[in-house]
C-alpha cells in the first residue's frame, strides 16, 4: 500500500514535457469525498452511480433499520453485482461482529468481492483479527481491504495498533459516536476532537494507508462546511465523509490541490533540477528555500492532481 512509484507527466511551465517519477508513501487513489449510501436504498444506490464522488461507503449499519437488515443486504449484493459504479472507491460497511447480522453481512457481499469492509467502532488490533478470521472463511475476499471506524475513545487510545493491524488500508472518522461517548459538547472548531483527530492522521501516516475525517452534520450550511473541510485537509486527512450529494463538490475542491499549489510544485521541480545541474543541492523559490524533500511533496501534488484528473473522466 505504500511506497508507490507514479509516473506523471505534466505540461511544464515553458511549454516542454518532462515525466517525473516520484516516490512516496501516499495512496495514488484521491479520497476527496466519500459519501455514506444506505445499502437497502435502490433509488440512491442507482443515483450514486452518476455522482462525482471519489468514493462510497455501501452503509449496512447506521443507516439500516433493525427489521430491514436484511432486505438491505440482499438490495446492496444485487445493485454491486450490476456493477456501474465506474473508478470510485467502493466500501462496504458492515455490522459489528457482536451483533446477529456482521456475520451474515460478511457472508452475503463476498459475492460480489468487495474494495473494502469498513468496520464499525473498532476498539484494538484483535478485532481486525477477529474479522480477517471471519473473511477467510469465504473465497471473495483474497483482495479486500479492511477500514476501520474510529468512533470509540478506546479505538482512539489505540489508534497506532489498529493502523498497523494486517490488511488495514484506511481508517474513517465517526466522529458523532466520538463525541457522544466523549460527552463533549459542540464546537464550530473542533476543539475537544482535536487530539483525536490528530492521534488517527499520525497513526495512519506512519501506517502508509488513508484516512479520511468525519462528517459535518449541517449539510445545507455550506459555509460551515468549508471551514470544516479545511481544517481536515490542513491537518492532513486525505478527505471526507459526506451524509449528502450536495456536500460533494465542497469536499472534491477543497482535498485537491488549487492551480496555485500545481504551478507551484511545477516551479519547485524545474528550479531543483536546475541547481542540481549546477551542481547546488538546493534552489530558490519565491524567496523561499526547496531542497529534496519539498521536491518530493511537489512530485506527489502533481501526482495527485494528475490522479484526480483521471478519476473524474472515467467517473
């Protein structure tokens, strides 16, 4: 999952092309926007095959009625099965091993072999172990990935194990279950979630796998939103989860790099590469010093941009 090599070619500020082959420990994937569908929905299932989402996450939890478990599943199995969904990210959350459906979810969606199992309030490592256990009892699985929700103050506290744990390849925020066992009270700038926050983007950084922030719950506050998303990318997450559609351009804009951040990067690079052909080991930009590892972060910018520009024509 890490250590990816990208080519990228991009068009260079003089009119040449040049290829730049970086290496890095990101995910090439872009997750700007990952929005929650109920898995039992027809209707919003067709729908979110035409959004210009990065990712979705099939909801067989929250987002169901106990009585309606299992008509959700058999619904999410079908619609997956018809395929259509296209280049986004494709993620399945379940329910808890401890309830009386994880186990028949888990059964049910190895047909259709899932990207992804995201599962839901994950307190340590041994409950990745448990479910890999479980996945290994079906053949679909051979190359899914498992994401773990990050909801529980003790799944906080244990962050950097879970990260590590085998076949984890992201982690999510549930940050309204967070909050409600936190009994912490709202705040417009994150406060007391702050720590939490910063305690998964450091354990999933050094894991070399993705994370991605929580919701924002006022989906017609778009203002609101956009300090939010910010704040989220500015501390490193690689996007957000969304409740809405209309969420959805707000997160893909604010997670991709801006033209400024691109002409940038272009910049840093052909500055770099002149001064290593004059034997410098560092180069100047805008007053500002660039040595190898900005080039690295230029090199992954582009990469990005170049990733995301790939993903929207297929999507």
């Amino acid at each position: 999952m890490c250590g990816i090599v990208a080519s990228v070619e991009m068009n260079r500020v003089d009119g040449k092309y040049t290829q730049l082959y970086c290496e890095f420990d990101m995910i090439l994937r872009p997750y700007r926007s990952v929005l929650y569908i109920p898995g039992g929905r027809d209707s919003a299932l067709e729908k979110a095959r035409g959004m210009p989402v990065d990712a979705i996450i099939f909801d067989l939890e929250d987002a169901v009625a106990i009585d309606k478990k299992a008509l959700a599943r058999e619904v999410l199995v079908k619609q997956l099965a018809e395929g259509g969904f296209g280049k986004r990210g494709q993620i399945v959350r379940i329910n808890g091993l401890d309830t009386p459906w994880g186990a028949d979810d888990i059964a049910a969606i190895s047909a259709v072999r899932p990207e992804a199992i995201l599962l839901p309030k994950v307190d340590d490592a041994t409950m990745i172990t448990e479910l890999c256990n479980e996945l290994a009892k079906h053949d679909g699985f051979k190359a899914t990935k498992i994401w773990a929700m990050m909801e529980t103050p003790r799944g906080i506290l244990n962050a950097a194990e879970i990260a590590d744990a085998p076949d984890v390849g992201g982690m999510v925020m549930g940050t309204n279950d967070l909050a409600k066992d936190l009994n912490s009270r709202f705040d417009p700038g994150r406060g007391p979630m702050l720590a939490a926050l910063g305690l998964c983007v450091l354990a999933a950084k050094a894991a070399g796998i993705v994370v991605v922030d929580g919701v924002y719950n006022a989906f017609k506050d778009d203002e609101g939103l956009k300090v939010e998303a910010s704040q989220g990318r500015d501390m490193g997450f690689d996007g957000k989860t969304l409740i809405h559609p209309a969420q959805v351009a707000i997160a893909n804009a604010i997670f991709a790099p801006s033209l400024e951040e691109i002409e940038l990067a272009k910049r840093q690079i052909e500055a770099f590469e002149v001064a290593i052909e004059q034997g410098v080991g560092v180069a100047v930009v805008d007053g500002r010093i660039v040595e190898n590892l900005h080039v690295k972060v230029a090199q992954a910018t582009l990469a990005k941009a170049v990733a995301i520009t790939e993903l929207e024509a297929l999507t």
